[in-house]
C-alpha cells in the first residue's frame, strides 16, 4: 500500500468518526460478545470436557485479544477526531500481537483435530496421550511457535523504523511484508495438515459407522480395556454426530481464515478508503466473530446455558475386572473390523 493510500485512510477514518467509530465499536463488541459466551460455556460448564477444554480455552482467548484492541484502543481514537493517539511502535506492537492470536488460534484448529483423531484412531490410549499435564503442554508449545514465528520481527533492522519513528520508511513497508509473508507461511501450512488430519479422522469415523451399521457382536470394552459405559457413549449415533460435526466444523474455519487473508490482499489494489478501512482489523474482527458462530452452529450442546452432562462412572462393587492385553496399538476401526 502507497503512503498516500495511507494517508487517504487515516483521513478518511478521521473525518467519518461517526461511521467508523460506531462500525468499529459493533464489530468488536459483537466478537467480544460471542467468544466471551463460548469462554464462558467451556470454562464454567465445561462443554468440552477438562483437557479438550484447555485447548479450546486458549483458543478463544486468542480470538478475544485482538477484539479488545479494537474496542480498547482504535474506537477511542477514532472517536476523539485523533486527540487520543498512539506511536506507530505502539500500533506496530499490537499488530504483533495481534498476528501472534491469529496464528495461534489457527494452531489449536489443528491441536482440537488431532485431539479427535486420537480419540477415534487409537481410542485406549487417547487418555494417557491427553493426560492434564501434557495438553498443557502441547497449548503452550502453540503459543511458542505463534511467538516464535512473529516476535523476532521486533528485533530487526528492517523493523527499526517503525519502533523508533511515527512515519513509515522504505526499511518499515518491507518489515510489514516481511511479517506478513511469515504470518501467511505459518498460517497455510497449519491450515494444509489440518485440512490432511480432518480428511483421516473422517475416514475413521465412516468406517466405524459402518462397522456399527453391520451389527458386529464383539465385547469391545473388553479388548479396549475401557469402561463399557464410556465405549457404549463413544459408540452412540449422538457422539458420532457430534465427531463429524466438529470436523466440518474445523474444514468450514479452514476455508474462511484463507478467504479473509485474500480479501484482505486483493483489497490494497482498491484505491478507496472506505474498503481499505473495511479490509483492516475490521475485517479480521468480523472473522473472530464468524469463527465463534460456526462453533455455535456445529455444537448444539454449546448454545444454551447449562451444564455439560457428565457421564456416569461404572462401578464393578467389588468384581475385578480383567482385560485383554494387546500386542500393539490397535486402530478403533481395526477392531471394530474384526
């Protein structure tokens, strides 16, 4: 983008305060809104169980930042005519920062996907790869990799100008297309594997589908060593719904995070201030807002105000219960095929 395109749309931001102000303002109370409701259910109600909630909870707090920015820091600007301003270094920082939730929401997109295919794939070890601890770990190490990724931009030469100086230099545009060739890189090739991990987790779930539909008379929960009462809620139509739903769940954010990012490329080549404004944070707030709807709309347990059932423990009064033990890791559907 020139820096008179720049200057057009600080101006233009500027002089429609009552237009950009209350769109700006809307929009992200909207997504505040929205995933403050979806935090509230998995945190309090714990839709989505104990450490499966983990990961959507540090999702939905990467997707919360950037809307609070917006409220916090745009509106008031652009609703005092510029009298409440910030450095460019301070806006730089929030840009990061920004990016740095953006891709770490697009992470955990992967993270809950690969946490479903373990559960369908490899269904009696799921609980000791999704122990409390490790999926701790593996929500930080997204957060790592998110701030790996954009963080070391704040340290070099080419980003000086920006942390320093409230005008943009030659030095400053190539830092900005520097981060955001970066944050795309990260952003579509996470977006190719969980694409790749959703399409096999599919796959099993059809086969386990199908495998049911053919009646087979096997005491799994017995060869699984896992309670009867937890296999026969993994194996009941409503748990298999809810599978595919989050999956296509999962492939629908795939499609819209890409299609916001080229919305917003193919915007710079509009000269028009009103669509650069539009393309901004506007447009990747009303995509935080997007992305906890489909979360809504894929999770009919999600969209009122109670508690998540829990199921109830099998007890054996006294009776041990002896398992099978098998040789090696043995697929869900390579059992049920049996």
């Amino acid at each position: 983008m020139e820096n008179s395109t720049i200057e057009e749309l600080e101006d233009f931001v500027l002089q429609e305060t009552s237009i950009t102000a209350t769109i700006t303002g809307i929009n992200g109370l909207i997504s505040i809104i929205i995933n403050g409701f979806l935090l509230f259910k998995v945190s309090c109600h714990h839709s989505f169980g104990h450490n499966f909630g983990w990961i959507w909870i540090s999702r939905l707090v990467a997707l919360l930042v950037p809307s609070i920015f917006q409220i916090g820091v745009y509106v008031p600007e652009i609703a005092t005519y510029g009298t409440i301003t910030f450095s460019t270094g301070f806006y730089f920082c929030i840009k990061q920062i920004d990016l740095i939730c953006s891709i770490h929401a697009v992470l955990c997109n992967l993270l809950i996907i690969i946490n479903r295919f373990v559960l369908v794939s490899r269904i009696q070890k799921y609980k000791e790869v999704y122990s409390n601890w490790r999926t701790i770990c593996m929500v930080g190490l997204a957060w790592i990799i998110a701030i790996v990724s954009i963080a070391p931009f704040s340290v070099l030469p080419i980003c000086k100008s920006i942390r320093k100086t409230d005008n943009f230099s030659e030095s400053g545009f190539n830092c900005v297309f520097a981060l955001t060739v970066t944050m795309f890189v990260v952003i579509w090739g996470t977006i190719l594997i969980t694409l790749l991990v959703t399409k096999l987790t599919i796959q099993v779930l059809r086969k386990i589908q199908k495998a049911m539909m053919m009646s087979i008379q096997t005491d799994f929960s017995v060869v699984l060593r896992i309670e009867p009462e937890e296999l026969k809620m993994m194996l009941s139509p409503d748990s298999h719904r809810k599978q595919f739903d989050l999956c296509y769940m999962i492939v629908l954010q795939c499609i819209l995070t890409p299609a916001v990012m080229i919305a917003n490329i193919l915007s710079g080549y509009i000269e028009d201030p009103f669509v650069q404004f539009l393309s901004g944070g506007f447009l990747w707030t009303l995509h935080n807002t997007l992305n906890g709807l489909t979360v809504i709309a894929f999770n009919r347990d999600i969209r009122f105000f109670k508690r998540a059932v829990k199921p109830r423990k099998m007890t054996t009064r006294g009776a041990s219960v002896k398992y099978l033990k098998t040789s090696s890791e043995i697929s869900f559907a390579e059992i049920l095929r049996r």
